[in-house]
C-alpha cells in the first residue's frame, strides 16, 4: 500500500449551499434517498422465486438462468466504485438520477423481454443503474446528515431498509409472481424510478468535491472495474461448478488477480488516483470493510441455504418461504432502530460486537436444526435471533465505514463499503457452497433414494453451509475485537 499523500484536500460545495438547492427537510430527504437505496437492493432478490417461471415461459436453459441473477449482482458489485468517484467529480444528485433512470427503463426492457439474451442484458443494465443509485443516494445521505446522532439515525434507517429488502424481495417476487405474473417484478420499478428522477431536484440538493483539476483516472477506473466484475462473475461459478470448465473458472480468477494487481500499480503511479490508497489509513474504514465482507458472507449464506432447506427438506412453497422471512424482516429492522440510538451514546465497537455475538448464535441454531424442524421451534427462534443481530450489526459498520471521512470522500466511502458487501456477499456463499457441497456425492451414495435418508443427507448439506455462516459472524466478531477503534464517530477526527 502506497504510503505517499493523498492530492490535495478539494472543498465540498453542501447540499444547500446552491442557491438553487431546495431548503432543507431531513425527514423527506432520508425517506427519497432510502427508498431509492431500497429498489436497488430489492432487486437483488426479488428475481430468485420467479427463476422457474421464467424458465418455463421463455424456454431458458437451466445453464443460462443463473445469468439472470449473477448479471445484476456482477455489475453492481463491479461498478460501485466507480459510481461513487463519478458522483464525487460530477455531482451525487446528477448520478442518482441518472442511475434512476437507466434502472426504470432496464426495468421496462426487462419486463417486455421475450428471450434470454435481451433479459440477461436488461438485468445487467439494472445492475449498472443500481451501482449509480447506491453509491450516489449513501453519499448524498452523507452529505446531508452531519457526522454523530443525525447521521446515526439517518444511517440506522438505511441500514434497516437495506436488511428488510432482501428478506421483502423474496415475499414480493413470490406474490408477483404467482399474482399478475414475473413480469411485473420488473415493472414495478419503472414508476418509482422515473418519478424518483423527476422529484430528485426538489428534494435534495446537488452536491460535490470541488476538484482543482478535472482530469479522471481512465485507467484505474476500467481496470478496477474490469476485476471487480471478473472477481464477483468467478466466485459466482463456484456456487455451483459442475458444469462450469476449469479453465474458465481458475482463467477468471487469474484475470481478476492480474486486473486488480494492475489497478494498484496505476493508483501508485497516477496524479489522481480513482481510489487514493492514502484513505486506507483510517483504521475504521479498513476494519469496517472487513467486517463488511464477512457480515454479508453470512447474511447471503443465511438466505440462500435457509430457502432451499425449507423448501427442499421441509417441503415449504416459494410462497410459504417468502411468508416465512416476514418475521426476520421485522426483527431486522428493530435492531437497526435500536441500534442506531445506541450507537450515539455508547460507541459503534460494543453495539457491533453484540450484533455479531447474535446473528453467530442464530446460525448456530440454524446449525442445530434438525430434518424434521417445526417452524415455530426450530426455524423462528434463529431466524429471530439472527435477524436482530443482522439489523444491530448493519448501522455500525456503515457508521464506521465512514467515521471521520472527509466530505469529498463521501461517494468513494460509500463505493468501497457497497463494493465489500458485494464481494462480501458472493464470496461468503462460494465458500459456504463449497464446503457445503464436498460431501454430496458421498451422502447421496449413502441415501440410496430412500426418502427419509434423503431428507437427512439435504439438512446435513445445509447443517454445513449454516456452520460456514456462524464462523464468518464469529470471524468478524474477531475482526470486530481486535481491529475496530473504540471511538464515538463525532469524536474521530477526519481522516483518522
């Protein structure tokens, strides 16, 4: 890591100090921003319970399908970055509605697709439009929250509705789905993001770094780019490689390592950098990225591998495993209420340690679950208690990810979090698949198709995948202990 000084510090032109800018209302600014951060991550997940729909309707194959999902994600997680310094240099407003406007008509597109190739590409659309949207509406929510309580709860509210989307787009594609049609997860979007866009101006107000010059790190931007994407598409093949050739899986990674190793040698050398490696210094942000990757790790392991054991052990309907989620979804955004009172009067480290502490004990009850678990028993206790150690662990990250951050870092801040959370998310579930899955040919053998063997051979598959989940929560409770500074944020100096 370089150790030279960041460019100069640039002034921050705030959100109302435009003559032009609306005056300032916090309570309809968190609501605008937060629903817009809320379609993004909505749909993360929505798309997952219509899948056999869609196959079925459009005729896709089995090996494309999966394209439908990992396209979103892939250029979401790739384009974060990016997104975020483009919203520093040209104005966080002027990206978010661009962003929104790019995701309603990729939405439209989508929901009008008749084959594979033009819904594969609409979702990846969608995911460059979320990129903007998320790193733009975090920033701008930044912005226009001052550093310690305000910013807290703003940020508490943000994280509750970040957790609530991915347990909210299972239900709603469920209900979509089985209601007017999987066409309409996509149009639902196309009213809320053009309006989105219209409204934006008389909301919130513009704001940006005032650079002293305007010349833009081309080369470190694609080749970031470049590995990201390539990183989040490989680790994605793992989930489920048996049909992916080994070339292509190990010659993606070798691409990511090569593009990634490369862009650190461009930000070394460039006079303004993309990511200045100087903000790297700040010991929050650096733990608040790491726990970010491995409190993802176990939330996507938690989702993904607590829907197939419902539906594939217990017998439950898309349906019922969305209706199921409900319950956590509450508990989510509880703790994320509580968690941001708490976080401004005692500090971000202790409130993160008991989220941690939770939601490692919850996997661990998941891990206890037997083949044959009673909802109410079994399956809601952890899902309570993992849920409410998700929702008191999201606010604190995000406040640490950005404590003592200088006002033109907003929008590279909020990149690097969303982008570890990405990474995070794809690569907690490539480990958890893989450790998950070494033993299926040998439980199927064991199984010989008998029924009850079966059911047992699934939970025990799961059993694992939910063990992988409780060691990333206890691995970022670690993290949490030994890396994390106990420092309120209003008290940390900038670029601390």
């Amino acid at each position: 890591m370089s150790t030279r000084e960041a460019p100069p510090v640039p002034r921050l032109e705030t959100a109302t100090a435009s003559p032009s800018a609306p005056a300032r209302r916090p309570g309809l600014i968190l609501a605008f921003l937060c629903v817009a951060g809320f379609m993004t991550f909505l749909d993360v997940s929505i798309v997952n319970v219509a899948l056999p729909t869609i196959e079925r309707q459009l005729g896709i194959s089995q090996t494309s399908l999966e394209y439908v999902v990992t396209t979103y994600g892939m250029l979401l997680g790739g384009f974060l970055v990016l997104a975020g310094r483009l919203a520093d240099t040209f104005g966080r407003r002027r990206m978010l509605r661009t962003g929104l406007v790019l995701f309603a008509v990729a939405s439209l597109l989508a929901g009008l697709a008749q084959d594979a190739t033009l819904l594969i590409a609409t979702r990846g659309a969608q995911g460059l439009g979320a990129a903007f949207i998320a790193t733009a509406a975090l920033s701008l929510l930044t912005a226009n929250f001052p550093e310690g309580p305000e910013r807290n709860r703003a940020l508490g509210a943000w994280g509750a509705l970040s957790g609530i989307a991915a347990v909210a787009g299972v239900t709603l594609g469920g209900l979509l789905t089985d209601g007017p049609g999987w066409r309409w997860i996509f149009f639902v979007n196309v009213p809320i993001g053009l309006a989105g866009a219209i409204a934006a101006p008389r909301i919130v107000g513009e704001s940006r770094a005032e650079q002293r010059h305007r010349s833009f790190d081309i080369a470190g931007a694609v080749t970031l780019t470049a590995g990201l994407v390539a990183l989040i598409f490989s680790l994605g093949q793992t989930v489920d490689d048996s049909h992916v050739p080994a070339a292509r899986l190990y010659g993606g990674f070798a691409l990511a390592a090569v593009l990634l190793g490369a862009f650190l040698l461009i930000e070394r050398t460039t006079a303004a950098p993309l990511i200045p490696l100087g903000v790297f210094r700040r010991k929050s942000l650096r733990a608040a990225n790491l726990i970010a990757v491995l409190l993802l790790g176990t939330c996507v392991t938690l989702f993904f591998f607590a829907s197939l054991f419902m539906q594939q052990v217990l017998g439950y309907s898309a349906l019922q495993t969305g209706l199921a989620y409900v319950p956590l979804a509450v508990v989510v955004a509880a703790g994320a209420g509580v968690s941001s009172q708490l976080v401004t009067k005692v500090a971000a480290k202790p409130v993160l340690l008991a989220g941690l502490a939770l939601t490692a004990t919850g996997m661990f009850l998941l891990w206890s679950a037997p083949a044959h678990a009673s909802y109410l028993t079994d399956l809601l206790p952890a899902f309570l208690v993992a849920g409410l150690g998700l929702g008191t662990s999201f606010v604190p990250v995000q406040i640490s990810a950005f404590a003592g951050a200088r006002p033109e870092e907003s929008g590279l801040s909020a990149g690097l979090i969303n982008t570890a959370q990405e990474v995070g998310g794809a690569l907690g579930l490539a480990v958890a698949a893989t450790f998950a899955f070494r033993r299926v040919a040998d439980l199927t053998t064991w199984a010989q198709g008998a029924p009850a063997r079966v059911a047992e051979a699934r939970s025990m598959v799961f059993h694992d995948a939910f063990l992988a989940g409780a060691c990333f929560a206890a691995a970022a409770l670690a993290v949490t202990l030994v890396l994390l500074p106990l420092t309120r944020t209003a008290d940390q100096p900038a670029g601390a």
